[in-house]
C-alpha cells in the first residue's frame, strides 16, 4: 500500500506558481494550467498572457461575477488586472513567436526525457486535431513548463524515453511539474526537483521506467 500523498491539482499549480520569477511575462495553457493563476504571489509582479489576445490578466472571477465578453483562450472566464489590455490575435501570436514570452505552462499527453512534447494529439484515426498554439508557445517561450499528471488513467508513464505521439515541439520542456514529483528535462535524461514524502526515488524510477539523476 502507497505510504505516499500525491498532490491535487490545485497544489500543483501553487507549486508553480512558487517558481515563477518576479517580473515574468507567462502564458498559461487550457486546462489544469490555469489554475496557476490563482496562487501567484501577492509580492511579485508576473504579467499573464493569453494567446487569444490579453496581457495583464488577472485570477478567476468570483462565482456570479463572470464577464463572458473576457475569456481566455479556453473560453473560461478572467478579470483583467489595472494595466491589461487585449489585442489581435496577430499580436499575440507575434508575441509567442517572436521570443517575448518568459515561460509557458501546458498539458501533456507525453514528455520525453529530454524535453520533446506531445499534447496535441494521441495519433489515434479519429483523434481531433487540436493543435491551437501549442507549437508557437512551446518553441517561441524562453521556458516551457508541464504541468500534467504522472501516469494516465490506465497507469501508464507520461514520461517516456520517446514520445509516440505526434509532436508538438523537439527539446522544449524544461521542468515537469505532477502530482508525485517534479523534474528537470535536460539532454542527459530526467532530473529530480522535488519528490511528494514518503514516495522513493527508486520507486518513481520503477513508476516512470527510466533512471532519473540527483538533483544538482
């Protein structure tokens, strides 16, 4: 029996959020990456961007509160902090590609040891293409962040040696942040960042398949 707590989504992000640096300039992805937003330090300045057109975005809404004029690129709603702006879609995409972007966080379907990306697509026949601007974000950001789940429902690594699935960037990630551990990317295979008590290195390595080295 498991002696170990994985943590909940919401940990997960607040973990993140501990990470980003004053002064960011971050994108935050559909899904389970959004949340981040809500655990922002309160005395560090991180402007939020989203690829439909918004800078300076805020945390969720109060329930009651929503404006489904201000979405983001999830179509969820936000608040605009004093300062923020929306833009074209020309603009924001200029922005991602064009090397603005201090980090982005996204979902994943795979992660390799050394940082390649699939989270557009599973390669199954009737899969929907959903590739959005996943691609832009994860080569144009100086940093690319995951936050995923370790293992998929059926209990099966999302960090692999190499992905299978169709990728979405090559050599891009650079931490992967999960419910058991969280872990560096480089060129020479995964590193631990930190790990949930009472989880053994030994048995995450068992867990993910591959050897992971000591933290630095």
């Amino acid at each position: 029996m498991a002696n170990y707590k994985a943590r909940t989504k919401q940990e997960i992000a607040e973990r993140i959020a501990r990470d980003i640096p004053n002064g960011a300039y971050v994108n935050l992805g559909i899904g389970m990456p959004t949340l981040v937003a809500n655990y922002l330090p309160a005395d560090r300045e991180i402007i939020l961007h989203s690829e439909n057109g918004i800078l300076g975005m805020g945390e969720a809404p109060p329930k009651g509160e929503e404006d489904y004029d201000l979405i983001n690129a999830g179509k969820q709603p936000v608040t605009l902090l004093p300062g923020g702006a929306y833009f074209h879609h020309a603009d924001s995409f200029g922005m991602m590609r064009g090397g603005h972007l201090d980090i982005c966080v996204l979902g994943a379907f795979q992660v390799s040891a050394t940082g390649d990306l699939a989270n557009w697509s599973t390669g199954e026949p009737d899969a929907i293409p959903a590739v959005g601007g996943a691609m832009d974000l994860a080569i144009g950001a100086r940093q690319t962040w995951v936050m995923s789940t370790l293992m998929t429902r059926e209990g099966v690594s999302k960090l692999v040696e190499k992905c299978t699935y169709p990728l979405t960037g090559i050599a891009c990630v650079s931490r992967f942040y999960s419910d058991l551990a969280t872990l560096a990317c480089t060129p020479n295979g995964l590193q631990l960042i930190d790990i949930v008590e009472g989880l053994e290195k030994s048995e995450l390595e068992r867990m993910i398949g591959l050897p992971i080295a000591e933290p630095a």
